[in-house]
C-alpha cells in the first residue's frame, strides 16, 4: 500500500467510529514509519507470510548461480517450510523461533532441534528421506549451509518474529481488490466517472455476499426480481463454493506442487533452448563470412 493512502485511510477511520488496531503488510519500512509518525493512535503492525517469503526467496535468488546446490527446487523448499512454519506455530513466538532456527539443520540431516509435531525423522529415522529436496537426501555443503542461514537470519530477531507470530495475511484484500477491479477496471478510468462508488460498492458486495448480491440488492430497491439473474447468479454461487472446497483438498495442493516444479524447471530448458539456437546462428554467421550468398557474387 502507498505510504500516503495508508495514512489517510487509518486516520479518517476514527470519523466513521472506527479506529484499525492492525496493519498487515510487507515490510516496507516507508508505510509502517508514516503510520507510526502521522497517525495519533497506537498500531500494531504485523507482517504479511506471503510478502515475507517471498523476500526470503529474493534473497535467495540474488544468491543463486554464485553457490553450488542452489536450485530453484532449494529455494521453494525452504520457503514453503518458512511458510508452514509460520502457520503451525501461529501465536506462539517462542515455538515459532525455535521452528525456524531448525529449518536449516533439518534440510542438512540435523534432527536435534525439530520438533516432533512436524520432523519426519524423529517418527522414522531409518525410513525418513525429504519430500521435497532431490532424491530426498539431506542438503550438503558449507557455503549453501551459510547463505541459507544468512538469509533466514533477519526473521529470527525478537521484533520479526513478533510480527511474523499473528501469521498475518493481506491475501483477503487481494481478493477484495480483484472483486473491485472486475466491476471498475483500471483500463477504464473509472474514478473519473460517478459510477465509480457504486462499481466500489458492487466489487465489496460480491466480495460479502456472493453474486445474490445481485438479487438482494434488486429486492431491497423494489424492482422486478427476474427468475434467470437468480438462477444464474445461485450457479455461479454454487460453483464457486464447489471451486473452494476442491482447492482446498490434499490432492489438490500436491497437484499444484507438482505443476509448480515443473514450472520452476521450464524457464531453464528454454534458456537452454535459446542459447542453442543462438550457437547456431553464430555458426551460421561464421560460414555466411566464409562463403558469401551467391546473390552478392557479380
Ligand atoms: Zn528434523
């Protein structure tokens, strides 16, 4: 969120009655300084997981390339278990430490630390291989050790993990957004357009109510109820809530991952790909200079 609309929107708030005690963002220092400074009330400020694993995976990023063992598949490793750990130990600081702190050593076969709740080798320590590392084995290495710990570093300190415990997330607001942002594309400027609260208003109804808010706003205004917007609108409805529970299932979540290390694999086969065919082009060059095109010969 923009420094300037954060502290606009939480200092109008107290007008309307109601002062926001938190704010989950990312940790853009920017926003969380001009609320404190601009706005006469106390608030608590939480971290947003996803912004903060994603942060972690950028950090990671920069890294690859110059440490030997640092794939794609390590980095989405470690930040899907910084993820998991942050919604296991949700309100629980002191777990939620000692859960990151044992990442590292977990991934490299050092099981001192973990917890039984979640280490699989603690339960079978002779059958125990990594679901998600390659071939299942532990992490080696001492430079991949230290530029893993050094990137999980920040989020140990008191203050972050304090912040990281609510495992706060903004994703219900990207979902609201998205709900506006169907009703009043910013293609269209509608914000220059009166129908731009009512398309606002329209976007948080769905977003509260489903698409009956279709229905229970004709009702409300007296106008003639049509059969088909109620038929539609209860299909959509239904289907929605059909989509939700599919996704949430354990199938599906493994399906997903699975598509997703396919995807972190792709970019390289097709970089891959072009550097072939640019070795060809330049060879193809060499022989054009040897030997020129018979149209250029008089
Ligand atoms: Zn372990």
């Amino acid at each position: 969120m923009e420094a300037n609309v954060a502290v606009e929107l939480f200092s109008s708030a107290p007008k309307s009655g109601v002062i926001y005690s938190t704010y989950v963002g990312d940790d853009d220092s920017v926003t969380e300084n001009h609320l404190k400074t601009l706005v006469n009330y106390d608030i608590d400020k939480w971290s947003d997981v996803n912004h903060a694993s994603r942060t972690l995976g950028t950090r990671l990023y920069m890294a690859k390339g110059k440490i030997k063992g640092l794939t794609p598949n390590v980095i989405s490793y470690i930040q899907k278990s910084f993820t998991y750990c942050v919604n296991q130990n949700k309100g629980q600081p002191s777990s939620l430490l000692e859960g990151l702190t044992s990442i590292v050593p977990h991934a490299f076969g050092k099981h001192d630390n973990c917890s039984n709740s979640w280490c699989g080798y603690k339960k079978d320590p002779e059958g125990y291989k990594h679901g998600s590392l390659p071939g299942g084995k532990d992490l080696t290495g001492e430079d991949l050790r230290a530029t893993l710990e050094e990137a999980i570093r920040p989020f140990l300190s008191h203050d972050s993990v304090k912040k990281l415990a609510p495992a706060g997330s903004s994703q219900r607001n990207e979902s609201v957004n998205s709900s506006i942002g169907s009703k009043a594309p910013k293609i269209r400027h509608y914000g220059g357009s009166q129908s731009s609260d009512f398309r606002t208003a329209a976007g948080i109804a769905q977003f509260n109510k489903g698409n009956r808010y279709l229905t229970l706003a004709t009702e409300k205004m007296g106008l003639a109820q049509t059969h088909i917007t109620e038929q539609n609108t209860d299909k959509i409805d239904k289907k929605r809530k059909r989509d939700g529970e599919r996704k949430s299932t354990k199938e599906f979540k493994k399906r997903e991952e699975t598509l997703e290390r396919k995807r972190i694999k792709r970019p390289i086969l097709l970089r891959n790909a072009s550097q072939q065919r640019t070795r060809q082009g330049s060879a193809g060059n060499r022989a054009t200079k040897r030997k020129p095109p018979s149209r250029m010969q008089p």
